[in-house]
C-alpha cells in the first residue's frame, strides 16, 4: 500500500532512490500550496459563524459602545477620544480551544497515481493550512503537535509553513507523543499505512487525557482500486522493501480485503475512544473534506466549554 509502482524490464536500474533536498522542494511548492488554501478556505468561511465571543479572557477582540448604566471604569478613553462616542474594549472568551492539526510528511505521502494531479502530501498540506485559516477566523487557536504552538495568529498559515518547511526532524507518519488539554481537539491527516498496533498505540495515547480527535485517511484512489496488471515491481517508499507481481491483477481481491480489513480495525478504534473517522481520496475535491472536518470540530462541548459525554456528541457517517 502507498507504494511506487513500474513495469519490470531488463533496462531498469536500482529501485527508486531517496529524493534528495526535500526540505528545498518543498520549499519551493509551498507558495503554491499557501494560494490553494487560502482559496480553498475562503469558499469555506462565507457565510460560516464562529465560536469567537465576548467573555472573561486577556486577547483584545473588540470595541463596542458604552452601555448607559455600565461601570465608567470600562470605558476605553483613548478609543474613545476619537470621536463623540464612549467605547467599551471588550476581551476574547477564552473558551476557544486549542485544535492540533498533524499533517502525515512521511515518504510514503509523495505518492501520486496517474489517476490524479496532486499527491497525498499535496493535499494534506492544503487540507491543513486550510482548516487552520478557518478555525482562526472562528476563534480558535491552532499549533502542529511537537513543531508549533498553538497560535490564533491571522497569519497561521505562514506560521505553519515556516515551521514545516524548517523542520529537520524525521518525517514520521503519525504524530510525537504530547499531552494535549482536556478540551484540545486533534486532527490527524495521513494515509494510515502504518501497522495497526502503532495506530492504536497513538491514538489511544492522544485521547487518554480526554482530548477529542479526527482521524482522516488520505488515499489516492489507485490505493483503493489497485489498477494494476502485468508484471508490476512495487517499491515501499519508507522501508525500501520491494517485491514483482508476476501478473497483478490476480492480487487485486486480496488486496481489497486486506484493505477492508485495515480500515475497520482503525475505525473500531476510533469508535471506542468516540473519535470521528473518515476517509478522504485525492480525486476529490479539498473543499468536500473541510466542510466536513469544520461541522466536526467543536461538536462535542457544550456552549460553556465543557466536553459532552461520549454518546451526547454529534457524529457525522465518514
């Protein structure tokens, strides 16, 4: 799974060498990645209404005028010293709670089948400069587990670029082990390939504390299809392992069970920590995931913040 595919001739060299400077690469696509979100994010955000609100909190949010009756003490007088009005600065609720988004940058993301335009990474990256845009206009605040702290900045996305881009650390599909609150949210974008017991070890670790969380499967649809036939060489981008299919075709069954099998594992996982599961192919559109991850986050807290118990949240079908 997730791996390169080619016909197997006489001519052929070496098995598919590392991409060498892939920090520079990626470098030089992520302006086009930070347009395609920041596009995709605006189609999402018209008309949406965020949690943001006036509350107890220490973030400047808005001014507001002065209320006849209201403590004098709360006028703001040098706002108010602009004009003929008294203006009352109010601060941001502080309900807005922390969304960790971890975007899967491990070798075997790079795939792209001839099927599609962009890759896995391509469009997990997008999904996630994305959702991070969107959540920050509704007032939430918004960090990479082990690379960004949370941050309700306006420029989230260049924050999350940066920070991505200048990561030397190993690329690894899911996420470092951290402690998020209570109240934290996580979405977890990634192809899912790994081994069953890492993916249970993971998320079980990131809800122990009693975060909530979106666990997002990002296939190319040759993943889901296997296309294949004829002599095919598969290359496993991570491990280097490879092996020939004499004639591919006759793995496909068995390939879409195993498959089968894989996902309902993850999801019995997911549906015992009452976690929200989906399945997201690349040839489908960006927007269609966001509107989906966006009606997701939040709906298990109550107005006053608190985490609802597990069978009084709202669940989507994947």
């Amino acid at each position: 799974m997730a791996a390169e595919t080619r016909r197997t001739s006489h001519h052929d060299g070496p098995a598919v060498q590392r991409a060498v400077g892939e920090g520079r690469t990626l470098a030089a696509a992520m302006p086009r990645l930070i347009l395609e979100a920041r596009r995709v994010a605006a189609t999402i955000i018209h008309g949406m209404h965020g949690r943001r609100r006036a509350g107890p909190g220490e973030n400047f949010w808005q001014y507001r005028r002065f209320i006849s009756g209201e403590p004098a003490s709360r006028v703001d007088w040098r706002r108010s010293a602009r004009d003929d009005h008294l203006y009352v600065r109010e601060l941001e609720w502080e309900a807005a709670h922390t969304v960790w988004i971890w975007p899967d940058r491990s070798p075997s993301m790079v795939f792209a089948s001839a099927l599609v335009r962009d890759s896995k990474l391509h469009r997990g990256l997008v999904v996630a400069l994305a959702l991070a845009e969107i959540l920050v206009e509704g007032g939430e605040r918004v960090g990479i587990p082990g690379l960004m702290r949370p941050s309700g900045s306006r420029n989230v996305i260049e924050r999350m670029a940066q920070a991505i881009v200048h990561d030397r650390a190993e690329r690894t599909s899911l996420p470092p082990n951290f402690a998020p609150s209570p109240l934290a949210e996580i979405v977890l974008l990634s192809d899912l390939w790994s081994d069953i017991a890492e993916i249970r070890r993971t998320v079980a670790q990131l809800a122990g504390g009693g975060a909530h969380g979106h666990v997002v499967q990002i296939v190319d649809p040759a993943e889901e299809t296997f296309p294949y036939s004829g002599r095919i060489e598969f290359v496993e981008p991570e491990g280097g392992g490879r092996i020939t299919a004499g004639r591919a075709q006759t793995w496909r069954a068995d390939y879409e069970a195993r498959v089968r099998r894989h996902r309902a594992e993850i999801r019995a996982e997911t549906d015992r920590l009452s976690w929200s599961f989906t399945i997201h192919r690349t040839d489908r559109p960006a927007s269609e995931l966001l509107l989906a991850l966006h009606a997701r986050i939040g709906s298990g807290l109550s107005d006053n913040g608190a985490r609802l118990p597990a069978g009084a949240e709202t669940r989507m079908p994947a």
